[in-house]
C-alpha cells in the first residue's frame, strides 16, 4: 500500500517530536552539592529586647563547577542577610552573615531560604532563640 505524500508528512512529524521530545528525557540536569559546614540552625540562646545579634552559616560548594548566590530571602523582616555575590569555585568554602534585630519578647525561630543561580530549589537555614 502505498502512502500518501500528507500522510509521510505526518509520519516525519511524528518521528521529528518523538526524537526531540524523547531525548530530553536522557537531559541530565546538572548535579549539585552545597554542604552546610556549621549547623544549618543557629540558635541565638537569650537576646535581649532591642538588640541586634549576629551569626555565621559556613557552607561547602561540593560540586564540580562554581556556584553563585542568587538571592537570600529571610521570612521576616527581623533578619537581614549579608554575603557576596562572586563565584564560588568547586570545595570552596563561603559564609553568610545572618543579622537578627530582636523586638518582640518570646520565642522564635526563623527560616532563611539561600537560591543559588545554578540551582532552582533553595537551601533552607534557620536562627531561632528567645527575645527576653
């Protein structure tokens, strides 16, 4: 039986996107590793109303290209973030600087999200403690 030349045109299509469409499922997306050296909670202990404390976060870039942060994102406006935006090379180390302004008495705990530009999920660090 012999094909139509609308019906090879459709069968070439098909092929077309069933090659695009099926080899992206071999796409691997590139690995990455961010290792938290210090804790990925700082807990502040007891602070006193009305002043500012600050923490570290220390992390490893385990991944085999360098790594960028994009954008901090602390959970409130209590805390401030404060780091560079260079490149950070393959089993480098790099610190974020966390800045705390206590107001309200009480317990809290905080999270901070870190996006890196490589990277679409973010890593997740928290400072908790008790404002007295």
């Amino acid at each position: 039986m012999k094909m139509s030349i609308k019906n090879r045109s459709l069968w070439r299509v098909l092929a077309l996107c069933s090659l695009l469409f099926g080899g992206l499922a071999f796409v691997v997306p590139a690995e990455y590793c961010i290792k938290w050296e210090s804790l990925d909670t700082f807990n502040f202990g007891e602070v006193e109303s009305g002043k500012t404390e600050l923490c570290t976060f220390t992390f490893r870039n385990c991944s085999n290209d360098s790594v960028t942060i994009a954008n901090i994102r602390p959970a409130c406006g209590c805390t401030t973030p404060d780091w560079r935006e260079t490149p950070i090379p393959p089993d480098s180390t790099a610190n974020i600087g966390i800045e705390f302004s206590s107001r309200k008495p009480g317990y809290f705990y905080k999270m901070v999200k870190v996006y890196f530009k490589e990277f679409p999920q973010a890593e997740r660090i928290y400072v908790e403690g008790t404002v007295k």
